[in-house]
C-alpha cells in the first residue's frame, strides 16, 4: 500500500435517508465478496488508497462517503443512480431535495473509479465502488470493517421523485422511520444500528432548529448550547454546522446512543429512537455494549448492501460514475 495511506477522521452529516419502497431480490444472491478476485485483485487496495488520502486532505469526507451509499442504496437500491449528473435530456438524483447543496464526495468517488480504471478498465462499476468506500469509510474512523458482498451493475436511470418524495424528515416519528425501513426489509434493530453512523458527522441547522427549539425530550442545557449557532429564526445561520455526537464527533463508536439516552439527540429523528418507545432497549444496549453496536451495524449494512442490486445483463459498467455510457 502506498506510504500516503494512514487513518483519519470524519465529521460530515450522514443523513439517514429512508427512500423509496423497494425489493429484496433474489438477485442478490448473485452477490460475492470474491467476485473481483480474477478480474481485479488489486480493487481493494486500491480504493481503500484513494479514501484514505481523501480523507487526509479533509476529515469530513469519510462520513460524506458513507452517505452516499446510503442515499443510493434507498433509491431504488444500490445501483449507482445518486452519481449521476442532470443533462439536457436527463434529471438525476442530485438536485433533490435531500441532496441538493448537501450530498458530496463526488468528486472522490470521480477519482476512485479513475485510479480502478487503470489496473482493471471496464470491470467494476460504480455502485460496487460506493459499497467498498463506505466500507473503508467506517474502518478508517475506527469503526468495524467486513466482507462486502461484490457483484452490482450500474443503473442507467435515476428517480428525483423517490429522492424527493420518500426520505422522512429530520421531523419524523419513530414509526415513520419503523415503517420506512421495514418497506425495505430492514428490521426495527437495524434501523437503530444503522442510525448509529451519527456518531459521526455534522447536521444544518435547519435541520435541528424545530428540535431544539419546540420539543421537550431535550437536555435544556444541550438545547441551549446548539441554540446558540442556530437562531430561532428560519433564514438565519441556516447553513451552520453541528456535530451530531457532541462527545466524540469525529470517531465511529456508540456515543450517539450514550447521547439518546441522556436526552442530546441533535435531530429529532435521532432522540425519537429513544422517547419511551419499541426502540428504547436497542439505545440502551447499543450505549452499554459498543460490541453489540459494530456487530448489529455490519449486519445492518449487509443487508442494506443487498437491496436490489442489478445483476447479470441487467444496468452496465459505466466507463464514468456521473453519465451513462
């Protein structure tokens, strides 16, 4: 591995973004985490490589990678639509709402697929490389690492409308959230692992204003605090940024969960997963036990991984991750 890969750490909002019903075909079990083992034995390397120096140059990319696969997978599965750029003659998914002036790394994943390119051209596609970088993401901010399961072709469509329509707000209820992820064989533990990715990141503050102004399941304290760069006024510091772990904000490990359960939940969503309500144990483990949280979370992005994905003859290797060949 090259002298200019080490660790570093992330802070950039992962939103948790509960799309469109889709799925769970049999296609998946196409999947194989050996699958590039002929056709690219340096895929792995060479990626992890790329995020790594990403990284370097600015500790919020990691957390800004992870969301990307996050994003792509709940549209319509993990299929490599979210890269795509709007044309003339095609809208993608980035000018969502959920997206717009909010989803990036981009231009990471531009030189990811450039650097694969060259040991290995025509031969990987660009929803298999958002599942490694997500992967790579996670270990290189401390958390677990796994077996990713390999095999995705890449999507010539995109869908504005599943990104605009189906991803709940910041505002939503627990059985919003339940009833989102269980549309995409999701169950209700790993919605509450896969939420844990806030233990990195950062949130807009419009995104928390309601939270932390209007509700009651809020440390006062906590509340003051962020209400201090987020005025009450819509319009105003809109674009401020706060850690979604206010404890350790930059590291993958499970206190977010230690905040639910005193109350500092940055976004409503979050601390709804711990409110009194089917969830609440799951925080508790989670915030004892950092263990059961890396080991739910792996199982959860598996699956996450699974959903969905094109195989066979279906979706293409695009030769660029922004345009269709």
């Amino acid at each position: 591995m090259a002298s200019f890969c080490f660790s570093m750490t992330s802070n950039l909002m992962i939103c948790f973004s509960l799309l469109v019903l889709v799925s769970i075909g049999s296609a998946n079990a196409n999947l194989s985490k050996d699958y590039y083992y002929s056709s690219c034995p340096k895929l792995f390397e060479t990626v992890k490589c790329e995020v790594q120096s990403a990284i370097s140059k600015e500790t919020r990319m990691g957390a800004s990678l992870l969301r990307l696969f996050f994003h792509d997978c709940f549209v319509n599965g993990c299929d490599g639509s979210i890269l795509l750029d709007d044309t003339s003659s095609f809208t993608g998914e980035k000018t969502a709402n959920p997206n717009k002036n909010s989803a990036r790394g981009f231009e990471v994943i531009d030189k990811i697929k450039s650097a694969v390119e060259k040991v290995c051209p025509g031969a990987v596609s660009c929803a298999d490389i958002l599942t490694i970088t997500a992967r790579d993401s996670v270990e290189i901010l401390g958390g677990p690492t796994w077996d990713v399961k390999l095999g995705r072709r890449d999507a010539r469509t995109a869908s504005k409308s599943a990104a605009n329509n189906d991803i709940p707000a910041p505002t939503s209820s627990l059985n919003q959230l339940i009833s989102r992820f269980n549309a995409l064989g999701l169950s209700t533990k790993d919605l509450v692992a896969l939420s844990g990715g806030h233990t990195i990141g950062q949130a807009r503050c419009t995104t928390f204003r309601a939270h932390i102004y209007n509700d009651s399941n809020i440390d006062t304290s906590f509340a003051r605090t962020r209400q201090s760069g987020c005025p009450k006024t819509s319009g105003s510091g809109d674009n401020n940024l706060a850690p979604l772990d206010l404890a350790t904000p930059t590291s993958f490990d499970n206190h977010y969960f230690k905040n639910l359960v005193d109350s500092k939940g940055l976004l409503h969503s979050d601390q709804q997963l711990f409110n009194g309500g089917s969830t609440d144990s799951i925080v508790h483990e989670y915030s004892l036990y950092p263990s059961s949280f890396s080991s739910d979370f792996v199982t959860a992005m598996i699956k996450m991984g699974d959903i969905s994905p094109l195989t066979g003859s279906n979706g293409e290797i695009r030769k660029q991750c922004r345009s269709v060949n």
